[in-house]
C-alpha cells in the first residue's frame, strides 16, 4: 500500500542534498512511473514550497520537474528534513483522523520534526501514531491559540532566558500603597468591620491542584486535617469559614446570602476532591454552591528550540507537566465563571491555597482594606526580613524614556535585591522595624470582580509567561530536565488598565500564613535555613497559636506564645490546644462577644478547648480537656465552668512506622486522650454550671 512505502522518507538524515533528494525521490515515486498527483504533492510538501504550483499538469507533477526545481531553488536540508517527517506523517494517514493529520503538518512545519522520527510501517500497525496525536491535540485544544503559538511564545521566552535579559530593565522600585495591620488591634477591627459589610458579594476561589507527595502524604492535601484534635481537614475548614461569613452576610442583610467558591483540581486531584466533597455533603454548603474547574497540562520542553519531550522509553507518549497556579483565570474566564460573578452581584474574588489553615482571619479586613482604598487589586502579605526567600510586592515605575507601563506585582527573592540596589538605600535593607518596606507575597489575593471580569476577557483568560529552565553547561544549550512555559496567578496585574490601583495588605504572619508542605526531613532542613518548618506539626501548632492570640487579645487569661520545642527536630510551639470553630467565631468581632467577661476566663498550657456553634462563654477555669458543640440551632452558655480533668497529650510515633496512618507520621504523633469534658448540644437552650449542664429553654 502506498502509505506503507512512504512510511519509510528520510528522518533528520544528513547526507548533501542531492543525495537526499533522491532518497526521498524513492518514496515519491510509488507508482514507479515518474509523476505524481498534484493535489497529493502539494498536501504533504512544506507549505514555502510554492513553486510546486508551477509544476503541475494536468492534475500531475513530473518528479524530475520537481527534481529539478528543488535543485534550482537550492532547498536545505531542514526543509527535506519536513518533507520526510510529512510522508512519515503520510504513511500513518489511514489511522489518522483528520485534524490529527493536519495537526501533525503543522507541527512539522513548527520545528517538532522528531516527533515523527520513530514512524513506521510496524508503529503505525500498533496505533503508536494515533496515541501521540491524541495527546497533542488534547493540547493543542486547551491552550490558548493552540500548539503553534505555545511553540512560538517559548521561543521568544526561551532566547531571553538564554541571554539572561532582565524582566525588570528599565524599571525603578518604589513602596507600594497599601495597609499594615496588627491583628487584633483598633486599626484592624476598623478594616475588618469594614470588610464584614462587603462579604455579602464575596466570592471565593480555592488553588487546590497538588498532590500530598512532598509532604509524605498519599492523598490530595485538602484532606489533610488542620489539626487532630477534631480532625477538621483543610476542606471542611475552609467551607465551614465561608458558611460562617455566609451566615453573618445573611444576618446583616436579613436574607439569604449564597457566597460562591471554586476550586482548582488538576488531573491527579479532580476525582479525589469530587470523593470528598460527595462523601460529605459539600461539607454543609448548599448544592451548586461549589464549581470544581479542572487545570491542563502543557508539552514539556526539552532544549532551547522549544522541542517537545517525549517519554524516554516510549517515543509515542508526550511529556506534560502542569502549566502553573495561573491557569486559575483561564478557567475562570472559559467556565464563565468570572463574568457570571461580576454580572450577578460578586463585588470581591478572594483567592487562597491548599494547605494555610490562618488564611480566614486575615480575609474580612483585607477585603475591608481593598473597600476603603478602593484597590482593584490587594495582595495580602505578611512583614519579611531583608534577604528572606520570599517575594515581595512592588510598585515598578518606568525610567524616564521607558515605553513599558507602571505596575505594582510580586518581584521574586532571587531577583529583588540586584532590583533593590538601584534606590537610594542601595538594596534589600530594614526599616526601623527590622522590616523590608516591601512586604513578603503569600499568593492570597483579593480582586474587584468587574475589572477582573473585564480583564479576562481581554486576554481570554491569559496571563503572562515564563519559563524557568535548568541548564546542565555554562553555555546553557542543555537542560538538566525539560522545562515547560508557566503562569503565576499573581501575575495577574500585569492585564490590568494603566492607573488602576493596585497594592497590599499586611498582617503578621502567626495570623494569616502558615503553609503546609513539607516531609518530615525537609522541613528540618528548611527551619533550619528559614525558621519555618511548614510541615504538618509545624501547621496544626500554628492554628492553636492562632487562637490562644485571639484569646490572649482580648483579655483571657492564658499563654499565648506557648513555649518552643521540637518535634523530629523540627522547632514548633507549644501550649493550650485551642480549636475555635468558625461557626463559634468568624472575626475578631464575634470573639469578643463570646467571652462578654474575659477577665473571668483563665486556660492552662495544657488544656485543651474546642467550641463549635453558639456557644457564650462568661466564667472558665480550665485545666484539662473542654469539648463543647453546639448545632442545629442549640445554644450554650458556660456560667461557671471550672473543669479539671488529665486532658489530651501526644503520643510521640516512628514516621517511617507504616502501621501507623500518613496523615499522623507526617506530624510525628498521634492524640492521646486520657481524660476530657465533651458535650455536644443539638436542640434546645443550655446553661453549664459546676460542670452540669442543664437545659433552660426547649
């Protein structure tokens, strides 16, 4: 059959031209009588070649005509390299469907010519052809103008990388507007009351795309527990905050407030957080309340000329790697979801990511900055140290001459300082606080959603690349692995219109930030380097502190700061275990109505107190384990609590024992429950007096 001889052109070879062009003369030639089709001819040839136009009579082409015009026009050997790779692709024509086929010229055309050096008689027998086009054309749909102008974008972002061009040249960096908090204080009570009034039309959006392989975890981290005292896992947190802010907008509005939240999956994380959310119920929300928008992954590059990689044991299967957290306004843009929002009332698009537990406390006073300075876009952020590895948020002003535009965006740690040394203090140093004045990115962000909205649509969801590759020579003509074009969601002001305000939010990091994702070992490692272990002793010990602040700010009797200690060597904080729910608290507002008689609260280092719901708590004395749930409408007043009991402790665990769950090596204990007061009320009006609790209203 004719696709089977022409199975076998010329691949990459490199032998002189003339010999070349009668190698492939061989395989044109299938009908042995010296012409072939023009139509056939002119589907496979590269598309320059337009003096094959000349070529034909009626209907057919004379190949020595063609032989002779290929000499006449001194055709290179990269061009016969393409016409081999199309009468390779040729020879695969019957299992191909049409698009493939047309997809596969084109990457011909685009420099991917290896993709089609293994195709043969024997592949094409096997389908092998047919599963690599299925892979590129599932890319080449999602990406935004297709595989060609992923192909050209990395070319251009490639070379640059290459010549170690600056994205920064012809910038000067300035402070930033923007509002520094203390937590708890009369200026964040200010800001965060504000933002209680805006929450009815906040939306929320979820980066949850990562498995929990770094952290020695099997599963998606959003099913990780905050904590294991109620093992209240990140999800479940995370709608239980929104529930509760849905139930303060709706009591503020006396009507029902219904406050939307996406969240991004990947491939490895769709199906398990679709499981999740139907084993329980959404965790209370209501159903449609919840959109689930799947992220894509996109061609791995395997040099500077933008080739695609392909698996090194099997040359039909495509390399992919995931595009970045900034796909999050793709599809937010190409679900409809953005525009929906903006035109149905959504004023602010709160975005968080998978594992930071603290991230609610901060949110209703950032949104109530973003109101009050009217920012379109706020990032929240917390105080970092000169020279810390984090980024920071800058406002980027153009020198005199410069034709780029102003913007206020995240300028990572290992591009800040040489970025710094051009202002007058000459680099990365402190202020009087020991602080840079350019606070450190945790990628939380809140949005206006109409010129978010509007944004998108612009760029059809898109925002700018890059490409971070590791090269193995100081030449940097080789990569170490293939690299792949990324986005960054906080590269998202770059869409927006010159003069919109953009700036930031910070608060302390012990109330808004605490990352969770590292292993047992890195995380000794990174403390070590950092201060922060982020890992999963490091995060529950952080939500407690959270708390015992909270209690701590307005009055209660207690430990805040708890004492350090380590855990597998990595430094944590210790002190009272305090799980306060958000369906008990969701502001600082709510905290100090449920202790109208702090003074009267007194919590030991070893105590640990958990409420949920409507709870009051006038007089507590506490020395033990306290568990108290109030749902479905029951309410809970604690007159005169003093509990004394051996409470709960840890019970310290071999992480590399796989008897023992992943979700408990990764911390490196599990709960021991020796002793504990716990109550849970469902109906009805309660009061607990000396330890007895007796209903007062039913």
């Amino acid at each position: 059959p004719r696709w089977t001889r022409r199975s076998m052109g010329l691949a990459n070879s490199t032998k002189k031209n003339q010999e070349e062009i009668k190698a492939i003369f061989d395989q044109l030639d299938v009908n042995k009588n010296g012409s072939i089709s023009a139509t056939e001819l002119k589907g496979f040839v590269p598309k320059e070649w337009k003096f094959v136009n000349e070529l034909e009579v009626d209907g057919k082409v004379k190949l020595e005509s063609l032989r002779k015009a290929l000499i006449d026009n001194k055709v290179s050997n990269e061009s016969l390299a393409v016409l081999s790779a199309m009468l390779r692709i040729e020879g695969s024509k019957p299992i191909l469907t049409a698009d493939q086929l047309a997809l596969a010229r084109t990457l011909a055309e685009s420099g991917q010519l290896h993709l089609f050096s293994s195709w043969d008689e024997e592949a094409a027998k096997m389908g092998k052809p047919k599963k690599l086009m299925q892979s590129l054309e599932d890319c080449d749909r999602k990406y935004q103008g297709g595989l060609v102008e992923y192909i050209r974008k990395a070319k251009v972002l490639l070379k640059s990388s290459k010549e170690g061009k600056n994205p920064f040249d012809g910038y000067e960096p300035e402070v930033p507007v923007g509002a520094s908090l203390k937590y708890g204080d009369e200026k964040f009570m200010e800001f965060e009351s504000v933002g209680l009034k805006e929450i009815k039309g906040a939306a929320f959006v979820l980066v949850a795309g990562g498995l929990g392989e770094r952290l020695g975890y099997g599963g998606i981290k959003v099913a990780l527990p905050t904590e294991i005292t109620t093992m209240t896992c990140y999800l479940d947190f995370y709608c239980q905050s929104i529930l509760a802010l849905q139930a303060k907008a709706s009591a503020e509005t006396k009507s029902e407030i219904i406050l939307p939240f996406a969240i991004m999956t990947s491939g490895d994380t769709h199906k398990k957080t679709e499981e999740l959310l139907k084993a329980n119920n959404d965790f209370g929300l209501k159903p449609g309340q919840i959109t689930l928008v799947k992220q894509d992954k996109v061609p791995a590059l395997a040099d500077n000329d933008a080739k695609f990689a392909l698996d090194s044991e099997d040359k039909y299967k495509l390399v992919t790697k995931p595009h970045g957290h900034g796909d999050v306004h793709l599809l937010l843009h190409t679900s409809g979801l953005a525009e929906k929002w903006a035109s149905s009332g959504v004023s602010y698009i709160c975005f968080f990511q998978d594992t930071n537990g603290l991230v609610f406390n901060a949110l209703t006073a950032c949104i109530g900055v973003s109101k009050s300075l009217n920012l379109e876009v706020n990032s929240l952020t917390v105080p970092r140290r000169p020279g810390e590895a984090v980024g920071a948020i800058c406002k980027l002003v153009p020198k005199k001459g410069s034709e780029k535009k102003e913007l206020t965006i995240n300028v990572e740690y290992n591009q800040l300082d040489a970025l710094l040394k051009t202002t007058e203090v000459g680099g990365d140093v402190a202020g009087k606080d020991g602080y840079s004045p350019y606070p450190g990115n945790i990628n939380v962000l809140i949005f206006q959603a109409g010129p978010y909205a509007a944004n998108l649509k612009s760029s059809h969801g898109m925002v700018p690349e890059f490409v971070n590759p590791k090269y193995a020579d100081a030449d940097k003509k080789v990569f170490k692995k293939p690299t792949r074009l990324e986005c960054m969601m906080q590269d998202y002001p770059r869409l927006c219109a010159t003069g919109a305000k953009v700036g930031f939010t910070s608060i302390e990091r012990w109330a808004c930030f605490s990352a969770v994702k590292n292993n047992t070992k890195d995380a000794k490692k990174k403390a070590d380097k950092t201060g922060f272990g982020e890992c999963g002793c490091t995060g529950e010990a952080d939500m407690y502190k959270i708390n015992r602040k909270k209690l701590k700010i307005i009055g209660v009797d207690i430990d805040d700061e708890g004492k350090q200690t380590k855990i597998l060597d990595i430094p944590c904080s210790s002190g009272a275990r305090v799980s306060l729910l958000p369906s008990f608290a969701a502001s600082m507002e709510d905290i100090k109505a449920r202790f109208p008689e702090p003074k009267n609260v007194k919590i030991s280092a070893s105590s640990t107190l958990v409420l949920e719901g409507d709870i009051t708590v006038k007089s507590l004395d506490l020395n033990g384990a306290l568990i108290i749930s109030a749902k479905n409408g029951a309410k809970v007043t604690i007159e005169e609590g003093k509990v004394e009991n051996k409470g709960h402790d840890w019970a310290f665990i071999d992480p590399a024992d796989t008897k023992t769950e992943e979700m408990f090596r990764i911390r490196g204990y599990t709960l021991e429950v020796k002793e504990e007061f716990k109550k849970e009320f469902t109906e009805g009006t309660w009061v607990i007096k000396g330890g007895k609790a007796e209903m007062v209203k039913a």
